[in-house]
C-alpha cells in the first residue's frame, strides 16, 4: 500500500508540474481501490493499478471463499471443477459479446467489460485457489532435475506459443476470443504448478537471491511503472538523444533499482511492522477484560 500510494502521490506531482487537470474523481476512486468498478475510470490516473483495484476485491471474497470450502468440505478437485466451468462460461460469454453487433455499437463499454470489469477475471483467482489447495495436498514432488526442465520447459512452452500465436488462432477457427480476460489462467496455473512442483536444482536456481529479490520487487515496479515513465521523459530522455532501444533498457534499469529501493524502503518495513509490531502493539494495548476472555 505504501508504494500505491506512492505512484499516486507521484502521479499528482507529475500532473502539476506538466499542468494538466486533475480529475478529482479518478483520484478519489484510485484512493479508495475502486476505479476497475467503474468504465469511465478504470485506466484513469496511474493506469496500469486497475489490477490492484480487481486483487482487492478478490483478497475481499478469499475468506467467505475459504469458509464455503470448510463449510462444505471441499476438495482441491471439486474446486479446480467448478473454477474450471466459470472459467469456461466466462469465456463464452464474453467471447460472444467480443463477435456480436453489440460491440460494434458500444465499443468502450465493452471493452470494459471484457478487460477491466473485477467479476470477469474471478475465474482465474478460483482457478489459482484450486491450484493452491491442490499443491498444499499433494505430496507429489519432481526431483529429477531432468523431469523438472522437461515439464517446466514444456509449460513455458504451450504458454508462450499460445500466447504470440492467439490471433492466428482466432483467424484460423473463425471466431474471436477474449484473450485480455483470463483467458490465458488455466496454462499460467500448470506452469506456476510445474514449477512448483521441481525440487531439483532449477528450484535452487529459481530460489537465488537476486531473482527473489527482482521477484519481491516485482509489485512495486508493476505499480510504478507510469510515473517513473512519465518523470524519466519528462526531466532525462530528451536531453540523452537515445535510440529506441537504448532509451527503453536505460528506462527498464532505472525503473528497477527504484523498485528495488521502494522494496527495501517501503515494502519490507511495512510488513514486519504490520506483521509483528501491529499484532504485539495491539496487545499490550487491549483492555484487560478483554485479555482475560482470550
């Protein structure tokens, strides 16, 4: 949340420096996490966080999620079902809207919602989940270091292939799909499976210290990444006279080593404090009587 707030702070200054009109609701909906519910704001402000906005209402229905399971007794493979039917009706649903008449008449809307409404990617956190559930279960492991690139390799593979091939595939069955709309969810779970599945050396190469770190900092350069845009062609990339290349990667370096600094800065000192200070502030502090019934 810091590094949220941050980017917005950021973007703010960015607007009053280039003196550009703040939109007073796109601020107030990006504050509260709720400009992916509305189609007019949805990519307002700092564009790329209408992610963020979908994930907190996810994180919002994990804990009635998770009583559903224990209330029914739920197993991983009852969960992966069901996840997999919503992602199934999902998909055909706005798929069909993607080819019908009604998105020619109302292209914006409907963009909208086939790529930032919340209640269409749901599927895919089901479908994650499900996974979660099913790997907590199992006891299965690959220790073979030759299986584990067999298997993560091939994952890695029908992700990619599908991915830079999707429109060729549309063209070639006649129809479109909603690709944008967690289309993709179920080949990401078998490659986050697979790799979570390798206990060989490739976990121990993944598990390295400076791609745990990239990874860490991964949120904050997501978040980031539109301000630190906006200032870096603001105040440097005119004056460097760069390639399109070389402007890009000086770009990249700089928007890393700054999510690497919010990480460090930021990030990891809010979570000790929420995750161990908090809990033990809050005890010292609670009443008496209410210690007394723990």
């Amino acid at each position: 949340m810091p590094v949220y707030l941050l980017a917005i702070a950021l973007m703010l200054l960015m607007i009053y420096i280039r003196g550009k009109e703040l939109n007073l609701i796109s601020l107030i909906l990006s504050l509260t996490l709720l400009q992916s519910w509305f189609s007019s704001y949805s990519l307002s402000l700092n564009s790329p966080t209408w992610v963020i906005s979908v994930l907190v209402f996810f994180y919002f229905t994990f804990p009635m999620i998770l009583s559903t399971v224990k209330k029914y007794n739920l197993t991983a493979i009852k969960v992966l079902v069901f996840a997999l039917s919503l992602w199934g009706v999902t998909q055909a649903i706005l798929s069909s809207v993607l080819s019908s008449e009604m998105y020619k008449d109302f292209p914006i809307f409907f963009n909208y919602l086939i790529n930032y409404f919340p209640l269409s990617h749901f599927c895919s956190f089901l479908l994650g989940v499900s996974g979660g559930m099913w790997f907590n279960a199992s006891k299965y492991a690959i220790r073979n270091i030759y299986q584990s690139i067999a298997l993560a390799g091939s994952a890695a593979f029908l992700v990619v292939f599908i991915i830079n091939n999707q429109f060729q595939i549309a063209n070639y069955l006649g129809f479109k799909f909603a690709f944008a709309s967690s289309f993709f969810a179920p080949l990401f779970l078998i490659f986050i499976i697979s790799i979570s599945m390798c206990q060989s050396k490739v976990a121990k190469i993944l598990s390295a210290k400076p791609l745990v770190l990239l990874g860490e900092a991964s949120y904050s350069l997501y978040v980031l990444q539109m301000p630190i845009y906006i200032i870096y062609r603001y105040f440097f990339a005119g004056s460097l006279e760069l390639s399109l290349v070389s402007d890009f990667y000086l770009y990249l370096v700089f928007l890393i080593l700054i999510s690497i600094f919010c990480l460090i800065a930021f990030e990891r000192p809010t979570y000790k404090f929420i995750r161990f200070s908090l809990p033990k502030l809050a005890e010292d502090h609670l009443p008496i009587a209410f210690i007394r019934t723990k």
